[in-house]
C-alpha cells in the first residue's frame, strides 16, 4: 500500500488518537492508583503505630525488650527498631519476613503486650477491594514514634503489595492499549476505505479518459461530497466527448471532402500543363499542383490523426515482421535519396522480428521518419535505418546527418503543425511526427530522439509480438 494513501494515513490517524487516550487514560489511573496505595501505606504504618503505643516497651532488660520488639513486629507485620533518647539503638526485629511467632508466645504472655493483640484489626495495607490482595513486596515508607520518656520507636517494611497491583494493572492498561489501537487502525482502514471507494473510481475513471476513452464515467454512490463530485465528472466528461468526438468527425469528414475536388482540381492542372504554351504558364501550373500535392497530404494527414486519436484500428492487430516492412521502407525511399546525393544505410537484423502492431501502422512510422530524415539531409549526408532486438522488443532508429532540431524547440517536436524555424523553407504540414507518436503509444512503444546541428536520432521500440 502507498504510504501516502487516504485509506493508511487516516487508519494511522485512528491508531495515533486512540494510542494518545490511552496514554491520557492509563497515566490518570497509574497515578490514582499510585497515589492511592503510598496513602494505604501510611496509614498502614500510622494504625501500627497506634497499636504499639498503647503498649509501650517498659522493660529494662534487653531480652524483654528484644522479645517486646519482635512481638511487635509479629503483631504490625513491619519491622520494628527501638532507639534510646539519644538516639541509639536498642533493639531491632529484623525484617518481618524472618520472625516466627510461634517462638514468642510462651516467652511474652506475662508483659501484657498479647492483650492488645486481640483487641486490636489493622486495616489492609492496600485498602481492600479487587486489588486488595497481600504480598511478599515491602514498602519502602517508615513512621517514626516518640515515646513519653524520650525513646523512640520507628516502623518500616510494611506490606506494600500496592506495587504488585500497580504492576498488574499497568500490564493490563498495556494490553487493553496495544489492543485499542489496533481496533481502532482496523476501523480507520474500513472507514477510509468505504470513503476511498468512490474516489478510487472516479481516478480510474479520469484515468481512462486520459488514456483516450472519452466514454469512461465514474460510479455514483449516495449523494455526499464525493457523489456529488462524481456526477460533476461525469456531466463534465459527457461535454467534453461531445466536443471531442463533434471536432473529430468535423475534421474527418473535412478532409474526406477535400479529397474528392482535390483529385479533380489535381487533373485540370495536369490537363492544363500538357495544353500550357510558354514557360511562364508551364512554372504556375507546376506551383499550383506543388500546392495540391501539399493540400491533398494534409487531407491524408489530419484524416489519419484523426482515426488514431480516435483509436480506430486501422485493420486486424495481427503480428507483422518489423524487419521486412523496414527493408520495404528503405527500398520506397532508396530512389529518393540516390537522387538526392544522400547516402542510405541498413542496420537491419536477418531475422524476423515479428511486433503486434497493424502493417499498414508500421509502414506509417517507417514511412515519416524516413521522410523527414532525407528531406532534411543535405547531398553527401547520411541516413541509417536500423532494426535490432533488445530485450523482449525491437528497436527501431533512424539517423541523420541533417540540419537538427534546435534545442529551444525540441520539447514541441512531436506537437500538431510544429515546425522548427530552421526548416520553414522545407515542403511539410508538421503533423508527420505527431502521426508517429500517435501509432507508436496506441501500439504500446515508445518514441524519441536526440538532435544536434551534426544530426538528428529517433529512436522507436515496439512490444515483440
């Protein structure tokens, strides 16, 4: 699929939008969350508190006090530390994970701490609910407390299985993620393909009518923008093949028409030149035939141009050998250019290089590039005809040692009636080219040429039938 095409660009369009909710979203919940179990934490760590101060160790024994630790930390689930009033250290549980409390019940029944025990539920360290479930995880958060004669008693290790919880559910976020933007992609292609539909239709539409097929219309579905655009198209492409097909005909049957007084026109000329009885009327009469000679080319001509552009075939798209219609081409113009003092070459392969193009259409290319080359070639020049194959085609080229085409106007050489200024004084009507291009692309080849004031090279490949 083209990177640039409606259907990728707004699935992506889907993808980002949904992928930056969940981002908004899952950063609000991460937080919440967070924020909820670091307060769940603290008060963990404050009720603990609460519940070691209404027993305060009183012992001055450091057993007792060791014992009365462990207790507490057995009792609270944290570790408990006892420092004296100037900050030393008494006695300290160890991590809660290590402590048994089996091993203290018979030893600290008698200090009264085990009433307490009893009396007392802290609360779950997350709060309860669904992500209430207890750990092996320990907080990092401590709570220090001041005892009434200047000891100090500080809690830490709490239960923090909050970060388990955070973990499960940031992996669930990941994945209602991943799979919201792939949802989300999924129905930006459907939605931009529905769109693209029609619009897709209406370019293949505009497509073939590029290509020649004046006929072609795109589909109408609904009557939304794009609907509406289509039927736009299509009233626009009916003016347009009624124009076309209307100048087309008119051209035609022009020069049909002029066809038929031409050859009359052409036979009183010939019957006056036989009857002229001096010089002077002998020169007019061979300018006005030079002149319908020309009329009657441009007749050919404009009714050729017209066919082509109309796409008519102009006989059956059987295969032709390009090399024999080449050597038949060389011999019609073979004459012409010994009179003219030029010098015509051959390049032709010994074997028959067939081509899907109509005879007549080869001869019709052959025929003007052979043309114009020796028209434009002064005597003693050179003209090469070749014909060789080149991967899964055959390459016409014709060659010159003519007058060229100057650089200013090489980009209009194939146009209708164009003519060069450095060849105005040359017999020709400048459809002779436009005629070549014409058969070469509707037979799928294609043309050009390089030129320089040495010489011009046309350059021709046909599809090997």
């Amino acid at each position: 699929m083209h990177t640039r095409s409606l259907r990728l660009r707004l699935a992506l369009t889907y993808a980002a939008m949904a992928l930056l909710t969940a981002l908004i979203l899952g950063g609000i919940l991460l937080a919440v969350l967070g924020n909820y179990y670091s307060n769940a934490e603290d008060d963990y760590l404050r009720a603990s508190a609460e519940l070691v101060a209404a027993d305060p160790p009183s012992l001055t024994t450091t057993q007792a006090l060791a014992v009365w630790t462990q207790a507490a930390a057995m009792t609270t689930d944290t570790r408990v530390r006892v420092y004296g009033p100037a900050g030393t250290l008494l006695a300290d549980s160890g991590s809660p994970d290590d402590l048994d409390a089996r091993d203290l019940f018979g030893e600290f029944e008698g200090h009264g701490y085990g009433r307490h025990a009893d009396d007392h539920r802290l609360p779950d360290p997350l709060g309860g609910g669904l992500f209430g479930s207890s750990g092996d995880a320990r907080s990092d958060r401590s709570l220090t407390l001041t005892l009434s004669d200047g000891a100090s008693v500080n809690l830490s290790e709490a239960p923090a299985s909050g970060r388990e919880a955070l973990t499960s559910a940031a992996l669930a976020w990941l994945l209602a993620a991943a799979l919201a933007v792939g949802l989300a992609a999924l129905a930006g292609y459907l939605v931009a393909a529905r769109i693209a539909r029609p619009v897709v239709a209406l370019t293949r539409a505009s497509d073939r009518m590029a290509e020649g097929d004046l006929g072609a219309r795109a589909p109408v579905a609904g009557g939304d923008e794009v609907g509406r655009l289509a039927q736009s198209f299509n009233g626009m492409a009916s003016r347009v093949e009624t124009t076309v097909t209307s100048l087309r005909r008119f051209v035609a049957d022009a020069a049909h028409e002029i066809g038929t007084p031409l050859t009359a026109l052409q036979a009183d000329l010939e019957l006056a030149e036989r009857k002229a009885t001096s010089d002077d009327e002998r020169r007019l009469v061979d300018q006005a035939l030079a002149q319908t000679d020309r009329l009657a080319r441009l007749s050919d001509n404009l009714l050729q141009l017209s066919r082509l552009e109309a796409n008519e075939p102009a006989g059956a798209p059987q295969p032709a050998d390009l090399t024999a219609v080449a050597r038949e081409a060389a011999d019609g113009i073979a004459s012409r250019a010994e009179q003219a003092g030029i010098d015509l070459r051959l390049a032709i392969a010994d074997v028959p290089l067939p081509v899907a193009v109509e005879r007549t259409r080869l001869q019709t290319v052959l025929g003007n590039l052979l043309d114009n080359a020796v028209k434009f070639t002064a005597e003693g020049g050179r003209v090469t005809l070749g014909v060789h194959p080149e991967a899964g085609t055959v390459v016409v080229t014709v060659a010159d040692t003519g007058v060229g085409i100057p650089a200013d106007e090489q980009s209009g050489v194939f146009g209708r009636f164009h003519r060069a200024r450095n060849v105005s004084a040359y017999p020709g009507n400048g459809l002779g080219l436009a005629i070549v291009k014409a058969v070469v692309e509707r037979s799928g080849g294609t043309v050009s040429f390089t030129s320089s004031e040495t010489g011009t090279a046309f350059r021709v490949t046909f599809p090997r039938a």
